[in-house]
C-alpha cells in the first residue's frame, strides 16, 4: 500500500478549448484534489490550473498521465518526499 504524499500539480492549456476534456480527468481524482485554482487568460485562449493534491505517488502519476497525454495541455507535478522509517 503506498503513503499518501501532499503536492502541487501545475497544468497549462495552450487552448482553452480542451478545457472540459481536462476538467472531466480532474474530476476523476477528485477525490485527492484539496484545492484548485484557475487562471484564464482571454487575450490569448491559454489558462493555468494549479492542484493541491494528496494521494499516492501512483494516483497523482496517473491523473498526471492522463492530463499530459492531451492535446496542447503541459503538466508538472511536484509531491512532498517519502517519510523515511527511524531505524533506532
């Protein structure tokens, strides 16, 4: 079973017109999204979303994954490190 690590996923859309296909994959790991924030920008049909997310390093890689593999969106992803175990 993998630890839960807390994190932040970076998403840019060249155009917005995906924005329903990207808004449906979010949804999907719903479930592990703590915040959300979405910065249009009208002049040129770009936006950015920024996640908070918290969940395995396999979940956030597959919503990253699924993210990534569309058309003209880009995704980034930074997670908090793994706890080590104190072996005293």
């Amino acid at each position: 079973m993998s630890e839960n690590r807390l994190g932040f996923v970076g998403i840019v859309m060249e155009n917005r017109a995906c924005a329903g296909e990207v808004n449906r994959v979010v949804s999907l790991y719903g479930d592990m999204i703590k915040g959300r924030i979405g910065v249009p920008d009208h002049d040129t049909g770009t936006a950015v979303i920024g996640l908070i997310v918290e969940g395995s390093n396999e979940a956030v890689g597959a919503m990253t994954g699924k993210l990534g593999n569309l058309p003209g969106v880009t995704v980034k992803s930074a997670l908090t490190a793994r706890k080590e175990t104190r072996k005293d």
